[in-house]
C-alpha cells in the first residue's frame, strides 16, 4: 500500500465512494418506503390515493383524477368487509399562523379517529380524539412536538392551549412525536377531525380531498381485499353532466410503492411496478460497481508493472505462477475491504449528520445491513475480478523479461 501511494489512494477512493453510494441510495429508499415509525403496518396496508373518471364517449379523451371525497369513502370504502380497519385522512395543506412571537408555516391535515389505530403515532402529552369527539362537534387538534416548542415555547406543555389554523381556534388534547414529511400519508404539524373541513362534507361527487388506508388481518388477506375493493368499483354508479359524462372508473386499493408510483407516473401501476422498478435498480447498481472496477482492472495492470523486477526475482527464486497469481488477488482484496471498511464509516457518519441537520426534520435514515453486507461482498468479487486478470498475465511474464523490467 505505501509503494505508490497515489495508486493506493484512487482505488481505496474508487471502492469506498462506490459502496457509500450505493448504501446512501439504499437507506434513502428505506427511509421513503420502508415500514418505519408511525407506519409500522404498512406491509398489511393497502392505500388508495386516487380515483379517475374518464369520458371517451364521441371521440372525448375527458378526465378528471383526483383524492376521494367523503362520500365516495362513506359509501364504497367504509363499507367493506375484508379489511379490519379503513381511515381516511386529507392531503396534507399549508398554513400561515403567529405564535410565541413569531410566523409559522404548518401543514396540516384532517382525519378520521381510525386514522390513530391504524398509524402507531408516540402520543408525548395527551390522546388522539376519537368518535365521541366529532359527535360532540369539539374544535380540537393534535400537533406534533416541534410544532408545540416552536407555538407555545420549548418545554411548555400544550394540552388545553389554544391553536388557530385557518381561522379556527383549536384546543390542543395530543401532542405526537413527529415524522418526516417525505411519509405524505401520515406526516403533518397539526391533526384535526374531519368535521371540521368546512368545504368536503357537503360534496356529493366522486372527488374529494381525502386518501384512504385499509388495514389487512394478514398479509394474506390483502389479494381478497383488494379483490373486494375491485368489484365494488365496477357497480358505482357515475355521475354525468352537461359537460362531463364518465363511462369509466379507475380505482384501486394498492401497496404504498405500487400507489406512490401510479401518483407519480399518473398511470394505473400494477404489481409489476416493483419488480421493474428492483429489475432497474439491480441493473444500474451493477453497472454502477463495473465501472470502477473497470477501472481497478487498469490500476492494478500498472501497479503491478511496476513489480515486475520483484515478480523477477521470486519466480527466479522459484515461485509458481499460482504463488504469485494468489499474492497479488490477495493484496487486491484487502486493499477492497479496506475500502468497505472506509464506505461503511463515511455512510455512518453522513446518516449521521443528515438525520441531525434537520434538512428533513425527523429524518431517520439508518444503513439497512443487508443491503450493506451484499455490496460489501460484492466489492470483494469485483476486488478479486480486478485483481485476477493483472495477476495472471504478469505471473506468465519469462523471468528474463521481467527481471529487465
């Protein structure tokens, strides 16, 4: 390692920046997707996020796509059988409001008291509201914990403190610990019941402003419940007028990666979507790892080169071609686990800092071992690839030839 340095340097740099990328990339994906706190049910959540009405009749390519209304779910969601629990909750919104002295930008969202059942929120003061609650038409809210220090002051408790959102003041029953805003299903400042969404309770269409979670018993139950959802889907009857007639429904209930994906692609995504999507993944990090490897291939040809007047001398001393092959592929693959050693301590110290920095307030990134122990053993094929050609040839090179250098 301290023959030549520089050689040294770009390949402990080409494997450890390989790997901590590869491990970054990995915990952003779990962080977004994985089934982490509040949702912690999610591999037995099934999510609705959308529905959309299409007009093709006389030659019309009409649509309209959006969140489900209140009466939509009431009707046709609320009502099914297989799930154990269906909540609902509005797409997270912005608000300006004043407290302890100074403006602040809150998102907020209303939900249904099954909205806490289903999610595991960590209540720090207070509860949720529940039926009762929305029975007896209260104004409450529960906030999260950066929301209570930043409206009333760090350290002050906030149960049965006041809150105005939208021109609405609200008594404060629950404070949560908070969650990033990147889980857009479950994360917001402020939680209100939905009784108190002034424009939604009146709308009789398809279309709203609400999104759907349905709780399965078991994973096993989720086919049969997305199976159910389906079949009610194709008796609802569609609402027409003077300027948009429907004639097709598209809905469906789906796992979180399958739904965030049809919202962000605007397509119907099916189960497929995931097995693409880790088909593609798979595909970009092995041409990821090739390339440096590729390019480990050339470092080793030229540092071991530069060895040929001491390849020289041990195969004149007799050492075997197979000796000298094994010592250079060994050489290449501590130099490669060294290199991991390296990616696994920078990945560390990065989650480290981003989960701190606040960039996304409550991140909680961590390195997923699997993943990591699979790129670690992968670096060490690609350490033993790079290092075995380069071995070969020069351990083929006359003693002669060598020897001149």
């Amino acid at each position: 390692m301290r023959r030549r340095k520089f050689f040294t340097f770009i390949s402990l740099f080409g494997i450890s920046m390989t790997l901590m990328i590869l491990i970054l990339l990995t915990s952003f994906y779990e962080h977004i997707f994985g089934g982490k706190y509040p949702e912690v049910y999610r591999d037995r959540t099934l999510f609705a996020t959308m529905i959309e009405e299409a007009d093709t009749s006389n030659g019309n390519n009409a649509m309209r796509r959006g969140p489900m209304s209140l009466s939509y779910i009431n009707k046709y969601v609320k009502t099914l059988e297989t799930p154990e629990k269906v909540a609902f909750s509005s797409s997270p919104n912005t608000v300006n409001t004043y407290g302890n002295g100074k403006k602040l930008k809150l998102f907020f969202k209303y939900t249904d008291p099954v909205f806490w059942e289903i999610t595991q929120f960590e209540f720090l003061e207070g509860k949720p509201f529940n039926q009762q609650t929305i029975d007896a038409n209260e104004a409450v809210a529960v906030i999260n914990n950066d929301t209570r220090d930043d409206y009333f002051g760090k350290g002050v408790s906030a149960i049965g403190k006041t809150i105005e959102i939208n021109g609405q003041d609200l008594r404060v029953i629950g404070v949560v610990r908070g969650c990033p805003i990147t889980r857009m299903m479950v994360s917001a400042d402020v939680y209100m019941p939905y009784h108190l969404q002034k424009r939604d309770p009146a709308n009789t269409q398809l279309n709203g402003e609400y999104m759907v979670m349905a709780l399965a018993k078991s994973k096993a139950d989720l086919p049969r419940i997305q199976a159910e959802y389906n079949d009610v889907v194709k008796r609802i009857p569609l609402p027409k007028d003077d300027f948009f007639k429907p004639q097709v429904l598209n809905a469906s209930l789906k796992p979180y990666f399958e739904s965030m994906a049809a919202d962000t692609f605007f397509n119907n995504s099916d189960g497929s979507t995931r097995a693409r999507f880790y088909l593609f993944a798979a595909a970009f990090a092995l041409l990821f790892m090739s390339l440096p490897a590729i390019n480990l291939v050339n470092i080793n040809i030229s540092r071991i080169l530069e060895r040929s007047s001491e390849i020289g001398i041990r195969k004149a001393f007799g050492a075997s071609s197979r000796t000298l092959v094994w010592q250079f592929i060994i050489e290449n693959v501590m130099l490669t686990i060294i290199g991991g050693i390296i990616a696994l301590v920078l990945s560390g110290a990065f989650i480290a800092w981003f989960n701190q920095s606040d960039l996304i307030p409550y991140a909680d990134l961590a390195i997923n071992w699997k993943v990591a122990i699979i790129a670690f053993v992968l670096s060490v094929v690609f350490g033993l690839m790079s290092g075995v050609f380069p071995a070969w040839r020069m351990s083929k090179l006359p003693v002669v030839d060598a020897l001149k250098g």
